[in-house]
C-alpha cells in the first residue's frame, strides 16, 4: 500500500492508530449534534465543531456509522451552508452523493437524530508520532481505513 508518513502496511502503526480512534469515539467532545436544516444542509446547533482537518463519521439515531468523510476544516464542511451543500440544489447533478441521500433520510424521519464524530488531524498525527499536517495520500488513506473499521470504532465508543 502506498504510504507517507502513516505507515499502514505496519502493524504497529493500524495499532496506535486503532486505539487511538477507539479511544477518541469514547470522548464525549468528540461527538456532536448533526441536524439538516433548509433541506439542503447540515448544522451542528451547538457550534462546537473543531475548526480545523479532519475526518468524522455520521451515526443515526442507533449510533450506527453511516458515513466517513474528510474536511479542511471540520466545522465548515459540517456547519456551513457552503461546505455542507453537496450539490444538493443543482437539478443537473448525475446522482446522489451519500451525504444527499443521509440528508433526505433524516428530512424523512428514517434515521432518526443524527451526530457526527470528529478526529481532528492534529490529534491523529500527535497518537501516531507524525508531522502535521499529512499529505493528500495520508489524508486518504486514513479516511478509507477509519471507513473499513468504522463499525468496530463505534461500537468500543
């Protein structure tokens, strides 16, 4: 596999890695509310998003992982009417992205109260002894792997 600085063909670095998302799922500050207002976004009420990069997961009202994205800036990507928007608004849009169809599930009352948890990139980078800010390739690689273990992260959490 192709890596910079997080090494994920190393055990020991999925390890760290691993316990450090376990870990970060189980902070209460690592969770926040996630509500779709205006049909067309998303809104943390509580203004309490991390503004800076990142990943984060958005569970349903069971506390199942629904989707795993990555930000520049947690906050804005979550929080805003520009960086939450996904294209939602434009009729000429081939499909629906994921973040759509979550958005209209929750407008629908099918997955009830949605929140999301944050991993700041700092904070990754600090578990895992690395220099921030990662590479495009880290940054992905660490978004795919926290995709592919999501369901084991939330449930320790």
């Amino acid at each position: 596999m192709k890596c910079d600085q997080v090494n994920l063909n190393q055990r020991t670095i999925v390890d760290r890695l691993v316990a450090f998302l376990r870990d970060a799922a189980k902070e209460p500050s690592n969770e926040h509310s996630l509500e779709v207002v205006r049909r067309y976004y998303f809104s943390n009420p509580d203004g309490t998003l991390p503004k800076e990069a990142g990943w984060y997961v958005i569970l349903d009202s069971e506390r199942m992982p629904l989707y795993v994205g990555s930000a520049e800036n947690l906050d804005s990507r979550l929080n805003s009417d520009d960086g939450s928007r996904d294209n939602f608004a434009n009729p000429q849009r081939k499909h629906e992205p994921k973040r759509n169809l979550i958005k209209k599930l929750r407008l629908m009352g099918v997955s009830g109260d949605l929140t999301v948890l944050t991993y700041r990139e700092s904070a990754v980078c600090e578990a895992l002894e690395v220099t921030a800010p990662l590479s495009p390739l880290d940054r992905h690689n660490v978004e795919g792997f926290l995709d592919v273990i999501r369901h084991k992260i939330v449930a320790a959490g």
